[in-house]
C-alpha cells in the first residue's frame, strides 16, 4: 500500500493544477489460485452477465467493478473523477490515496494490477478558442490515423486513432462547463480555472500499454513511478508529432490589406498550402482560371487586369516560418512543468523533448 496518508473525496480545496494527469483506467487483477477475495460490502450490485458479476463503486462519480471468481477483478473508471468529481488537476498524492481507499474498501492490493488501459494528457492554456486550435490539425498521411469527428461536439472534440493508441484534443473549459454542476465548477475554479479562459486537452488513451515497455505488461504501481511518467511525458509529445498543424499565411496589419478580394484570396491560399501547394501554384492556378473565360467574356486586356490584380493580392502574402496553430511549445513546457530543473537545461529547439 502506498506511504501517502488518505485524503477525502471531494475536497473543499482541491491540489492545484498540474498539467500532467492519468485519467480513465483499466485494471485487472488476476484471481490465479483463488488467491483474491474481494469485499464487495460498500458496492452496489448491478448484476451477472456470462459468469461475471458486475458491481458499481460510488464516490464523487462511480467506479465499474468485474469480479469473476475464476478469473480476473476488473476496475474501469476515471479515479479523479471518482475521488475528487472532477479531472482538471491532478497530483500523484490524490491518485495513491484513491487507490489505496479503493483497496482497503475492497480488500484488495491493487498496486500490482494489469493496466489494460489507460489515458494520460495534459491541459494546456492557449490564447484563443480551444476549437480554432482543433480545427487546425490534421494527421500526418504516413501515420494511418483515423480522425473521428461527431458534428454535436461543434469543433470543440475530435479524436485520431489507430489499433494502439486513441488520441484526443477538445476544449476543457467546455467540458467542465457542460459535466460540472455549479458546486463542482467553484471548487474547480479555487484551484485554477478561470471560466473566462481557454484551455485545451491533449491526451492519449492507450490501448495497448504494453508497447510502452517494450512488449512487456505495465503495473498500475508504474502508472505513479516518477521514471515511468518521464516515458509517458516523451511519448505524448511524440504523438502529437503525428500531427499536422496547419500552414497559414502571416496576417496582414492593414485594414488597406483586408479588401473582400484580399480576404477570399487569403482563404484560397492557406487551403492550398496545406494541400502542399506554393504561392507560386496557387497564382498560376488562378491565371489558367482567368484564361478559360472566352474573349467575348473577357478580352485579353481584361484578362491582363485581373492577372495584374491576383499579382498584386498574392505579392503580399508570406507564409508563415512556423504555424500559429502548433502547440509543441506550449505542450514542452506543459510537460516540463514540475519536473525540476530539466527545463532549465533544455534546448531551445522545435522539438525540446526529443
């Protein structure tokens, strides 16, 4: 059992924010011999269903208990949520002390389960909506990842999976909004949130942990191991790197700039950039359109004019050296943070935790 004193749930004061949190779990318990024996005295009974029964845990949120006497003890839930109602800040010591009041309900050590799933993600602040962020990220073609967008989530939750890993990104601010109660949102709020904010989630569910250690199970007791988070840490960050954040185009500072024609010709650039065309493509393109019109449409002198004006609303544009929509930098440090005096010695570079 862990060293750490047990807390309470649903603290009047909760930890502050860390960024770096685990959220939903999937444990199992091997019941080899007969050797566990849980107590399912403070769980609710929800019923059997091909030998297996099924029990629900109830704390701030509820957590799913599988027993199969012959088998297995299965825990699936998310522990913050279960502990303290809420994920938006996490600490190891609120993690350990929910396991083990977990553990001592059930009589169960829990410390040397399977993880069969889990997530690991990070809560980023960021300057503008959360959605703009999200809209503008793609995955790479190499990295065969299945984007999944629901059109309820209004741009502010999608998702890329593959068969090892589901990544997310939505709006944490949003769904704090829209889960908590107006209670839970003031406690959340003394310990960081600023309702007026953004704040954007990064976070991997890992689907099969084990490729994590190199084909070889991970405990739950590695979940809270301070090496292990420095290999969870690199590894989000490296699957955010399957990402593409979109090219754009540096914005123009004057309103003489921002004509309609400017705006639209704006739009059409930074689409075809990220569909890997240059400015130059993008001009020729519009030069063959202004030659199909036929000359009674358009004479040759019209056509010069319209040419010399795309010239013109083109020659002003430069795309950007880096895109205002990348997050390495605000995912480093959101990474970093806590972990000492690494980020002092860290080098300045596109991709610091590499």
């Amino acid at each position: 059992m862990s060293r750490y004193k047990q807390g309470g749930m649903l603290h009047s004061r909760p930890p502050q924010l860390d960024y770096k949190m685990i959220d939903f779990i999937s444990i199992i318990k091997p019941n080899q011999g007969g050797k566990v024996s849980p107590n399912f005295g403070h769980c609710q009974f929800i019923g059997t269903r091909y030998g297996t029964e099924i029990y629900r845990l109830e704390g701030c949120e509820g957590l799913d208990i599988y027993w199969n006497p012959e088998s297995y003890l299965n825990l699936q839930g998310s522990i913050m949520y279960y502990w303290q109602g809420h994920n938006f800040t996490y600490t190891h010591e609120a993690f350990q002390a929910a396991i083990d009041h977990i553990g001592k309900m059930l009589h169960v050590d829990l410390w040397d389960s399977i993880v069969k799933v889990f997530e690991y993600g990070v809560i980023m602040p960021v300057e503008v909506k959360p959605r703009d962020y999200i809209q503008h990220h793609k995955a790479k073609p190499s990295e065969h990842l299945q984007q999944y967008i629901n059109g309820k989530d209004k741009g502010n939750f999608t998702s890329w999976q593959d068969t090892n890993v589901r990544l997310k990104m939505y709006d944490a601010g949003k769904n704090i909004e829209m889960k908590q109660n107006m209670s839970r949102r003031d406690i959340i709020q003394e310990a960081g949130w600023n309702p007026q904010g953004y704040y954007l989630k990064w976070e991997a569910k890992y689907l099969k942990p084990y490729v994590l250690n190199h084909g070889n199970g991970v405990i739950l007791a590695n979940l809270i191991n301070p090496d292990w988070q420095g290999i969870f840490s690199e590894d989000l960050y490296l699957q955010y790197k399957r990402l593409i954040p979109m090219a754009n185009v540096e914005a123009p500072t004057s309103k003489a700039d921002l004509s309609t024609a400017s705006i639209l010709a704006l739009a059409l650039v930074e689409d075809s950039l990220n569909e890997s065309k240059t400015l130059q493509e993008v001009c020729r393109m519009l030069y063959n359109r202004i030659n199909s019109f036929p000359d009674e449409v358009l004479s040759k002198s019209d056509k010069d004019a319209r040419k010399r004006q795309v010239k013109a609303i083109l020659g002003k544009m430069r795309e950007a050296d880096t895109s205002k929509w990348d997050l390495s930098q605000q995912l480093a440090a959101a990474l970093q943070a806590g972990t000492g005096d690494q980020g002092d010695n860290q080098p300045a570079d596109t991709d610091p935790l590499i």
